[in-house]
C-alpha cells in the first residue's frame, strides 16, 4: 500500500473508523449538543465548539499546502458563533464531515513522489504536514472528550 492510501486511512479511522487512539471523532462528539459545546470551563478556555472549528480550520490550512500555497482559509480559527442553536451546531458538524472527505479526496489524489517534498511550509514536507494533521487532531480530540467529561 502506497503511503498517502495509509495516511487517508488513518484520517478515515480517526472520523469514524477503528482508530488506535480509542475513539473516533464521531464517538468523541457522540451526545454533545449544541448547549454543551458552547460550554466551556471559563474566561479564557475552549468550547468543544471552538474546538471543532479550529479543526476545520487546520484541515482547510492542509488543504491549501497541498496544492502547494502557504495560506489561510478564509474562516476565523476557534470560531463560535453568537448564536449557538442547534442548526448552528449541525452546519459546524457537516462542515467538519466536509472537510474530511474533501481532505481524503485529495490525499489520495496527491502524486507519491512528492511526500518528501517540502510543503509550501519549507521545513515541512508533505508527509509531515500529513501526518502533523493527525497529531493535532489526535490532541485536540483528546481536549473535546475532556471537556465533555467535565462539563
């Protein structure tokens, strides 16, 4: 198996598969709704919200390196939105699933030969881009079943 058919699928497994981690993001965010993920623990801290945007956010970033631009998305990082109902809530969802499946789209586009390339990012290849993606998301995860817990 070619390295970036790995890489997508442990994007897929951390979305909804078996992930070695334990839970998967749809387990993670498994009964939260939009109360909750507005909580958070205080002035200054995260909301699940915020967190899930910031993924998005980060993923979007990916997708723009991948194509070879160091660039932003044109979304605001840890956003939450003044009103959090729960239409809110489902369209950060179905953005966070859009992200996912355009992100494993075009990891199985990218040409192999360019993994070890440096990313637009230039001490970085791709490979690292990839799979520093997943650690982030892996930490990040770990934040949102804490806060769960907590709140």
């Amino acid at each position: 198996m070619k390295e970036k058919e790995k890489i997508a699928a442990l994007f897929e497994a951390f979305y909804g598969g078996d992930c070695w981690i334990g839970l998967n993001f749809k387990q993670a965010i498994e009964g939260v709704n939009e109360n909750l993920a507005a909580k958070s623990l205080g002035e200054g801290h995260n909301s699940i919200w915020q967190l899930v945007s910031h993924l998005i956010y980060w993923r979007k970033t990916v997708l723009i390196r991948l194509v070879g631009v160091l660039g932003t998305p044109s979304m605001s990082d840890f956003y939450q939105p003044a009103h959090t109902d729960r239409q809110a809530w489902e369209e950060v969802l179905a953005q966070f699933r859009d992200v996912q499946e355009e992100l494993v789209k075009v990891i199985r586009q990218f040409p192999e030969e360019k993994m070890d390339e440096p990313s637009p990012m230039k001490s970085q290849t791709y490979y690292q881009l990839l799979t520093g993606c997943l650690q982030h998301d892996a930490y990040h995860m770990g934040q949102i079943i804490l806060l769960k817990k907590m709140l």
